[in-house]
C-alpha cells in the first residue's frame, strides 16, 4: 500500500491535458462528477483524485485513487465510470508473476481474463505442480502501481512532509510557480523516488521531502519534456518512457496534478528515439 498524497488529477482539470490525448466523453464526465464524490463518501477517504484510463481491446479501465487521512492510497477500477471495484493488494509473488508475461501485452478488457503460465519444473520425486495463472485484474493493480511509481510529479513546494511520521501530503500554503519555472524540469520532483545518495544513506522520515529526485534526474535523460499549451495556460511535463502519462501545471495558481491515459505499455525503444 503506497502512503503519499493524491495529487493526480480532479476531474473538472481534464481539459488542461487535452492536447496530450488524455479525453473523456461527456458521457463519463457526467457520471465521474456523481460517482467519485459516492466512493469518497462510501470509504471515508480524505479525497478521490482520477488517475486516468488504461486501454483495452474490447473496453476501457478508468482509474481512480483514494487517500485516507494517514496517506494510504488504494485504487480503483470502472468500465462505466459509475461503479467501482478495489483493486487488489499487491504480494510479491503477484508482481514476480506478472514480471513472466510478454512485455507489451495488451489488456483484453475483460477483468475476469486469465493467462496461464508455463509450470515450474518440478524436482525429483515431485509431482508436477499446477501452472500459475495471472488475472486481468493483477495485471491492472501491477500495471497502474508501476506507473505511479515510476511517473508520479508533482511542482516542488507543493508537498509538505508530516512532522508525525514523515509521509508526504498536499501543501495548504502552495501558491504555484510562475511561467518559466513551470517549463523547467528542476522545478518538478518524483514523488515516489529518492536521490541516490539519500537512498543509500538512508532517510529520517522528517527528511523525506527533501530527498526527492528532481525531475532533472529522469533515466534515461530526455525522457521528460515540457509542454505550454497556450489554448488552457498550462504547462505539461510529458514522458517518452510511458507515453500517456503527462503531470501539468497551471501557473500562478495552485492547481497541478498528473494523469496517465494509454494502453500500460512501457517504451522500450526509448534509447533509439533520443539524441
């Protein structure tokens, strides 16, 4: 369970990533702006932000995350925009699991969808054992958690870290950056990945915050690029490592978050397309 705030996205900022490819239909829009105050009200979160679509073959996963009052954040998944399903806790065997299927492999839509894995040899004077299987649903839970992982931004000083026990929340007193700022990549931090030097030092948790990586740190380097968009007057930082995820700024005020809307497949030919 990962602990951190929830700056994704609100549903009414949408429109500030557009261009980018990340749309809802009106039909969606409509049924997120009454279904995602219900999931809030229904698990008492501190607040649900929309984390985006992933794509299928025969539908489409909305996502969406919710934050409690102590920063663990759980995800949720609708075909409809109008009911939703928890996804599930992710184990290490899950996770090592789905690291054995084909890289690039599309999601079906359909979240009971099963793949059977090859079984493991079995040892002398064993009986074989019965091939593993990975649902849609894990596939979805490992493919949504490593892209926050891996992507999460957010605009440096708009997180503040507990004094309590040092996990990350929203700043109340973040005001924004201004324009040029916001078209620099040293202006944004990973949410979820620590300096390297911090990381084998090891960190206090009052001193998380300023651990962070700095979006100038991405690998490989070029992987990130900013964006204005004059047409809403925000900045969006794009990444080329998984296209479709795309964190925005609007300067001068305090809004931002992220969003990811593609298929969940991660570009392995990045190295060929940078300079």
């Amino acid at each position: 369970t990962l602990r951190h705030p929830c700056p994704s996205m609100e549903v009414g900022d949408v429109s500030l990533v557009a261009s980018s490819g990340a749309v809802l239909s009106m039909s969606e829009k409509a049924a997120l702006q009454s279904s995602v105050p219900l999931l809030k009200k229904q698990y008492r979160f501190g607040s649900v932000k929309l984390f985006g679509k992933i794509k299928g073959k025969s539908s489409d996963y909305l996502i969406a995350m919710g934050e409690e009052s102590t920063g663990t954040k759980k995800y949720f998944f609708s075909l409809d925009a109008v009911t939703w399903a928890q996804l599930p806790e992710l184990t290490a065997e899950m996770k090592a699991l789905c690291a054995k299927l084909p890289a690039g492999l599309p999601f079906t839509g359909d979240i009971s969808h099963a793949i059977t894995l090859e079984a493991p040899e079995p040892a002398e004077d064993e009986e074989p054992s019965e091939p593993p299987t990975v649902t849609e649903e894990v596939r979805l839970a490992v493919a949504v958690e490593t892209i926050e992982m891996e992507c999460a931004l957010a605009p440096t000083g708009a997180l503040i870290s507990s004094l309590a026990d040092g996990h990350l929340k929203a700043n109340p007193n973040y005001k924004g950056i201004d324009l040029t700022a916001a078209k620099s990549l040293s202006s944004y931090v990973f949410v979820n990945c620590q300096t390297p030097t911090s990381v084998l030092a090891g960190v206090a948790p009052a001193d998380r915050l300023s651990s962070l990586a700095s979006a100038e740190s991405a690998v490989p380097a070029g992987s990130l690029c900013t964006r204005y968009d004059e047409a809403t007057g925000a900045v969006q930082v794009r990444s080329l490592l998984w296209p479709g995820h795309v964190a925005f700024v609007k300067p001068g005020t305090p809004v931002h978050g992220y969003c990811y809307f593609g298929n969940a497949v991660k570009n392995t030919d990045i190295a060929f397309m940078l300079p």
